[in-house]
C-alpha cells in the first residue's frame, strides 16, 4: 500500500481543550445530573460510547468539555498515556474530567479513529515517555502534547489504516481465545485419561504378593 504523508504538530490537525476541573469529589446521581467521562471509565483503546456514562451533579458546565463522536480522549496522567476515540455512531456526548484532554480533528484533515491509532503507537509512546513529568504521579504537559508528530495521509487511507488495525486486534482476540481452549481440552483429556487408567505400579504389586503370600501361608498350615 502506497500512499502519501504530511506531517503535522498535534495541535495543528485538532483542538486541544484540557478536561473539566472538579473542584470536589464527584459522586455518581443516577436519577439527575449530566454524563461524565473521567479517567477510570475508559477501558483500554476500545472506542468509547458516551451514553453510558454514568451522571453526576455537576455546577456550571460549559461547553467545550462535551466530548462528542468524532472526538478523541487522552490519558494525560498514568503509566500509559494512550487516547480513546468517541464512538462515530452515537448521538451522545459527556464531560470529559481531568486529567482526559478532548481532542477535536479537524474533519476535513483527520478522523478521530485515527488520530487515535497514532498517539498509541510505539513512537508517540516513546516521545511521551521523554517528556513526560513526575515519578509517583506520571503526567504528559500539554505542550507536549502540543508538539506531537503526526503523519496523516489522506482520508482514505486513514479509514483503511484503522479498518486494517481493527481486524488485526479482532485476530489477535480470537487467537486467544482459540489457545484458551485447546489448553482446556487438553487438561480435560488427561484428566479423564487419568481418571479412567487402571490401578498399576508398585503400590498395586506390592499388595497383590501380600496377598499371594498370605494365601499360601494359610494353606501351609492347613496341610501341617
């Protein structure tokens, strides 16, 4: 596959708009409040769907923290700082809290699935690693983020690029599962084998010359 690349400073193919500050510990509303994303709801690189976020009750919100389709979220804090794309097929939309930063691609540049894909490749790792800051409490500045290479090819090719890596994730899952479940079956199998072997061995010997010995010890005194 041939194809041309541009490169580019993250900040120069999104928006970059830091999460919402919570100013005191956020618990769950289920009845009343407004969705929210924070840093534990996101699982893995799985895209995220917002509408099930769970709510809270939240003071005043503005707009720039919504995270809608398209976008992406960043881990700006933790051992990986690896990003989640919001779900392209959903309607919903949630408050992205700190330490998550939104991404918004520009459409017309790059798509959020993709933008994604790149920040979690090795190399976009290994520059976070460099400027990462702290030790006990790991976090990637937004400057540096700011700064981050990204190749973009054409819109195109970026949907087969994220398409290719999905279906590679998906082999690799099934591969998995597929070792899972050979290993079963063979625990099973030699646990039945052993199961269903007949008694032998030295333990098994021992007590049938026991058992001939006393036999014939019993018909020697019988004939004497």
């Amino acid at each position: 596959m041939t194809y041309s690349v541009k490169r580019y400073a993250l900040s120069d193919v999104c928006e970059v708009q830091m999460g919402y500050t919570a100013r005191t510990r956020l618990e769950p509303t289920p009845a009343i409040g407004v969705p929210v994303i924070q840093l534990g709801d996101l699982r893995g690189d799985e895209d995220f769907d917002p509408s099930k976020a769970p709510l809270y009750a939240l003071g005043p919100s503005f707009e720039r923290y919504w995270a809608r389709a398209g976008d992406v979220l960043f881990r700006s804090r933790g051992e990986r700082n690896t990003a989640v794309a919001i779900e392209g097929d959903t309607n919903s939309a949630a408050i992205a809290v700190l330490p998550l930063i939104v991404l918004r691609p520009k459409p017309t540049l790059i798509s959020g699935k993709y933008l994604a894909w790149c920040i979690n490749q090795s190399a976009s790792q290994q520059y976070f690693d460099r400027c990462a800051r702290g030790t006990r409490l790991r976090m990637v500045p937004k400057t540096c983020l700011d700064e981050l290479e990204v190749h973009v090819p054409d819109l195109a090719t970026q949907k087969i690029i994220v398409e290719i890596d999905s279906l590679a994730r998906r082999e690799c899952a099934l591969m998995h599962q597929l070792a899972d479940k050979k290993l079963a079956l063979t625990s099973f199998a030699l646990l039945r084998q052993m199961r269903n072997a007949q008694p032998h061995g030295n333990g098994a010997g021992q007590s049938g010359a026991r058992c001939r010995q006393g036999q014939s010890g019993k018909s020697e005194r019988t004939n004497s």
